[in-house]
C-alpha cells in the first residue's frame, strides 16, 4: 500500500521557473521558488496520474511526461474467534461462526465466511457472525473481511471435527 501523502520536485537551472502539478488537470500545487517541491496530503484511493508543467521567464512551457500512480488503503485483519480450533461439534446442529475485524484507514463492508472454501454465509455489520448447519467431518472455516475500498483480508483457517451422531453413555442398573 502506499502512503497518503506524496512529495514531487522538479530540478531545474532557472531559479525563477513556475511548476505546477495539475490533477486531473487542476492544479494542485504552484511554487516560484527553487526547489519546486510540494506535499499533497489527503490523496484520495485511487489511480492518479500526475504531470509537471514548467514555464521560465520568457513564458515558454513544457510538461513533463505522465506518472501514474494508484494509491491503495490498507486491507482490513480479520479473526476467527468462535468456534474454537480444535472443537468438535455435532451434524446438523447450527455453529455459529464469529469474527472480529480491524481496519487501520477505512471501514469494513462485510465479513464472509467459507467452510471448506464453500461460502456458508455473510454478516454486513458488526458484530460479525453467522450460522452454518454442520456437516459430518473435518471442516476448515475461514473468514474474509472486505473494506469500503474493497481491499481484503483472510483469517488463519479454524479446523473443527463435526461428529455424525452424538455419543452418549448408557449406564445399565441391574436390580436384584
């Protein structure tokens, strides 16, 4: 990802040369002076392409080639906290999956989650769950979280055993 904040400058022998750098074709920065430098902060997300356009004494011009570069938000974290790994539970019973999230720069969108790489279900807000009706056998549950910007993120899969039937104990008394 890169960062919201950007640093241009322009090198030139004239110390009295004007650079402005329009985007999309607004200027967003002018300076008279020697180094024709700027910070633009805020950058939105998105794919930017930036020119220098230079202009001496005498008023003649030029712009430079184009730079193009996108500016990507960071992808949101993403955490499997229910079940546990390692649990076992039985088929046909509903588990509830939960996940929690961070973003360090944007919201997140959704949170979907996949057992066995079949979505199983979505949460929108949090807080972040949803129910899957178990299936007999080793499953492994995953969770990823998009952000508004649509970056992504995928949590470290939980494993789970899913038991066929339950077992119970019978416990026979004899009476005499």
């Amino acid at each position: 990802a890169l960062s919201r904040n950007w640093l241009w400058s322009v090198r030139t022998p004239e110390s009295d040369v004007c650079t402005t750098w329009p985007v999309p074709v607004i200027p967003i920065s002018q300076t008279r002076r020697l180094p024709f430098t700027f910070v633009w902060t805020g950058v939105p997300y998105g794919t930017h392409t930036l020119t220098a356009r230079a202009r001496d004494n005498g008023n003649a011009a030029a712009v430079s080639a184009p730079v193009t570069l996108r500016v990507t938000s960071l992808p949101p974290a993403v955490a499997i906290t229910s079940p546990a790994h390692g649990a076992i539970v039985v088929a046909s019973n509903l588990v509830s999956i939960i996940a929690s999230t961070s973003d360090p720069d944007t919201a997140v969108a959704r949170v979907e989650y996949f057992v066995d790489g079949a979505k199983v279900g979505e949460s929108l807000s949090a807080p972040y769950a949803a129910s899957w009706l178990a299936t007999p056998g080793l499953r492994r549950i995953t969770a990823v979280a998009t952000d508004t910007t649509g970056g992504t993120g995928t949590s470290a899969p939980v494993s789970l055993f899913v038991q066929a039937v339950a077992f119970t104990e019978t416990v026979l008394i004899a009476s005499n």
